[in-house]
C-alpha cells in the first residue's frame, strides 16, 4: 500500500502537539479538547483536528483526547516510541559539537559512530565514540545499524559522504552542508544550512516593525 502523503508542515505540527501532551501528562491533566490543545500550540481547534484525521480518528465528539493515548498514538506515529541510531560524517568543529550535544538522547536519538578523512583525527575519542575513516563507513553502519547519517563535512566533500552513506544504506540525511545533494528518490534529505538561517534574520533587523 503507498504511503499516505503528509506535508513536513503538518509533521512539525505533530511535534508540537507531541511536546504539549508530553507537558500534560507530567501533571496529570489526563483530557484536552482540540480547542485548548490548539490554544496551547497557538494554533486554530479546525488545524489540530485536520493534522490529527491524516492518521485515524482520535477522541471522542464532546469528551476531548484522551492525553496518555494521543501521546503514545503520536510516538508511535513520529517514530518516538524506539531509538534511532546516528552516524557523523565530519569532525570539525561542527561534528564535534554534535556529538557532544546531550539532548539527542531526550528525543530518542543514539550518537553510535563518527567518520572522518583527516588521519590527525582518526582514532581519536569524542564522547567515547571513535573517529573512523570514511572508507570503513559501510562496514560500520551496518554493524552498529545506523539508520541516519548527518554530514557535517566542507561543502566541496559532502557529495561524495552523501554517495557513501547512501551506499551504506542510510534512508535519512540531515545535511548541514551548504550544498543540495544528489540522493535517489527514497532517501529523505533535511538541509541546516546555519549561515542561511543567520542571514535571514538580517532582513528583519533592517526591516523593524
């Protein structure tokens, strides 16, 4: 069966509704209506339910959500409900600054291997995780079932990483290279580009309200 077609927008928005519910049940608010989760997400009660109805029927007319079992339903949905393992490609500063953040581990997220192409680096420990070659990458992926890769490496080498890690069968890529990568069809490709974001809000600082 194809998969039903969902718009990245309305994925955020599962997030959001995710973190509220999350928020909820840590102090035992065990209903909410549309209205008020729309409230708290800053959205209209009409978008909840339409972002929800693209995945069954949820709650009751008149009772609200159950928040215990809308939250697992969205865990569940979101990929939430297992652990994911990760794979850096580039130690620099930025490759080291992720493998060194704390917070993936709140979202479900396993920081299990890290490549590089600089001989001074490779070897070295970052948060008890090895530098390995790019060269042994497929190896190692399948052996740690790694299931997304973040490239993190200079734009002129983020082609080629992204070739590498599609070879080693990686689906999902979250590339923070300032450069659009060539991936077949079924890999699902993020772009980051820090310098972009930054950028933008220059528009806004010369654009006051």
């Amino acid at each position: 069966m194809a998969r039903k077609f969902v718009s990245e927008a309305v994925i955020s928005r599962l997030f959001i509704y995710l973190r509220e519910l999350s928020e909820l049940t840590k102090v035992n608010i065990n209903t909410i209506s549309s209205a008020e989760l729309g409230e708290r997400a800053n959205l209209n009660d009409a978008l909840v339910r339409k972002d929800l109805g693209y995945f069954g029927q949820f709650g009751v007319s008149g009772s609200g959500y159950n928040t215990r079992e809308l939250r697992r339903a969205l865990e569940k949905i979101l990929g939430k409900d297992k652990i994911w393992n990760v794979a850096v490609a580039g130690c620099g500063h930025l490759g080291m600054a992720l493998l060194a953040y704390p917070g993936f581990k709140e979202h479900g997220l396993k920081l299990v291997a890290a490549f590089d192409s600089d001989p001074e680096k490779i070897g070295k420990r970052i948060e008890g995780i090895s530098v390995r070659p790019i060269g042994q990458m497929s190896k190692i992926i399948a052996g740690k079932d790694v299931s997304i890769g973040i490239v993190a490496v200079p734009q002129k080498a983020a082609q080629d990483v992204a070739v590498k890690l599609v070879e080693s069968g990686i689906k999902c890529i979250l590339n923070f290279a300032p450069v659009s990568l060539d991936v077949p069809d079924d890999v699902k490709v993020k772009d980051v580009d820090l310098s972009r974001e930054l950028e933008t809000l220059s528009y806004f600082l010369a654009n006051p309200r």
